[in-house]
C-alpha cells in the first residue's frame, strides 16, 4: 500500500509539471496570434491581396467541375454539387495549413542551415513547438471564410442536411487530415536537417496537395491508396464531405484518429533524430 501511495504522489508532481507546460506552450502560441493580427494591421493590403489571389485560386477550381459537369449530371456517384462541396472543404483545409504551417516550415531550411536554430534551442520552450507555430498568416482565413461559403452552396444545391453526428464526424475528420498533411508536410521539412535544401520537396508536396480538389474514387486504386494511407489527403477533403453526406460510418473517424497518432509520433522521432544529428551552423 504504501508504495502504491509513493507511485501515486510521484506521478501528481509530473501530471502538474506537463499541464503547466501545456499551459505555458498555449500562451505563447496565443501571443503569436496576437502579434501576427498587429502585423495584419500594418499592412492591410497584403490582407486584400492574399483575398483577390484565394478567389481567384477558388474559381480556377471551380471553373473545370463546371465544365466537365457541363456534359454530365454524375461522375462516379458524384454529382456537380457534391464536388462544389468538396472544392469549398479543399479551400478550407489550405487556407488552414496556409495560416498557420506554411509560414513556418517554409522557412525550416533557413532555421537549420543559417543557425536560426541554435536560438531556438536555448529558449525553454519545445523547440519543435516553436518552430513549426512561431509565424500565423492571419490574411490567409479569408481562404478559410471563402471555403465555407462555396461548402455550405454545394450542399444547399445538392440538397443535403446533415445532423449534428454528421457535423461532428465531419469535423473529426477534417482535423485529423490536417493534422495528417501537416505532419507531413513537417517529415519533408525536416531532412533540412540531412539536406542542403527542402524547398524543392515542399514543391512537390504541394502539388500532391492539389489532388484533394477532386473526390477519391475520380482515381485508379494504386492513386487512392497513396492519397490515403501515404499522403492522406483524402482524410481532409473527400471523406469529410462524405461525412457531412451521411455515407461514411465511424470506422474511418477511428481510423483517421489512429493515423494522426502515429504520424505526430513518428514526425516527433524524426525530430528527435534530427536534432541529435545537428551540428551548430553558427559555430
């Protein structure tokens, strides 16, 4: 009993310390937040253009749904109201990985090769945490704003009204895929830490990301399986407005959620791996 009683009181002082470290992480990120709508405010033109380039990027993707519908009423069970559904829950998931990744891991290559990094490492603050938060493009939620708006007119048109399991199953999924791509997108990142330069790698990420444009089953098989297990953006796009549909069921909800466990755990390893191979660039 008494050791039991001991085990129990060591484990309070490590369950306080990690909640304040949480706590303390949630701040600063909240300040980040802060000082990215003050910079928001000192270049308001940057905010109307990042809106005028998402609109045009939102009808650039709309404009062949509404040709190649133009001869066709369904594609593979898909209607032209279904995939503007999906168009707009595409332009949600970028426009949330434009805000709050992009700023941060296009500039992983600078962090590592250029000696950013050693500062980094001596703030008391994860480091990977702060490298991969630090910079929030805030003119990039108009994309966000925009993406809804085209959603909710997709399932207006095609007639769908889901209830509130939908909605959730719906939301699960989409944050899991988020998570998921950004974790990837973050792996890529990371052999910053092997090679000279990621940049070319962030490219390619980005137009895989293009494919979430379209519904899963427009693909072969070999494709499907690659944008669902490999690069999952099938969990950010298709399977959300399946969701929202009510023809998905739970299974890839837990799925989803089982993925974004490993794949977090896994990028947290390679930065771990990473950081151990590091060697001071300033020194």
């Amino acid at each position: 009993m008494t050791d039991l009683r001991t085990n129990a009181d060591h484990r309070q002082p490590l369950d306080r310390h990690w909640l304040a470290k949480q706590r303390r992480h949630l701040r600063l990120w909240r300040r980040f937040l802060a000082q990215a709508v003050v910079r928001e405010t000192h270049y308001r033109a940057h905010f109307f253009t990042t809106l005028l380039v998402g609109l045009v990027q939102l009808g650039l993707g709309i404009v062949p749904i509404l040709l190649l519908f133009g001869f066709t009423q369904e594609v593979h069970g898909w209607s032209r109201a279904e995939v503007i559904t999906l168009v707009g829950a595409y332009q949600i998931i970028t426009g949330l990985m434009a805000a709050f990744v992009a700023p941060n891991l296009q500039r992983m290559t600078a962090y590592i090769t250029e000696g950013e990094l050693d500062s980094v490492l001596l703030r008391p603050v994860s480091s990977q945490f702060y490298l991969t938060l630090r910079w929030i493009d805030i003119a990039e939620l108009s994309n966000v704003a925009s993406g809804i708006v085209v959603l909710v007119i997709g399932l207006v048109q095609s007639g769908v009204s889901p209830n509130p399991l939908d909605v959730l199953q719906a939301l699960v999924l989409a944050a899991c895929g988020s998570v998921l791509l950004a974790t990837v997108w973050s792996a890529m990142s990371f052999l910053a830490f092997w090679l000279q330069s990621v940049n070319p790698i962030g490219a390619i990420y980005l137009n895989l990301v293009e494919a979430g444009r379209y519904p899963l089953v427009f693909f072969p098989v070999a494709v499907r399986t690659f944008l669902t297990f490999a690069f999952p953006v099938a969990f950010a796009t298709t399977f959300p407005v399946q969701a929202l549909a009510g023809d998905l069921g739970w299974t890839p909800v837990a799925g989803g959620i089982a993925l974004a466990v490993v794949a977090v755990t896994l990028v947290r390893m390679l930065w771990r791996r990473g950081l151990r191979s590091y060697a001071s660039a300033s020194s």
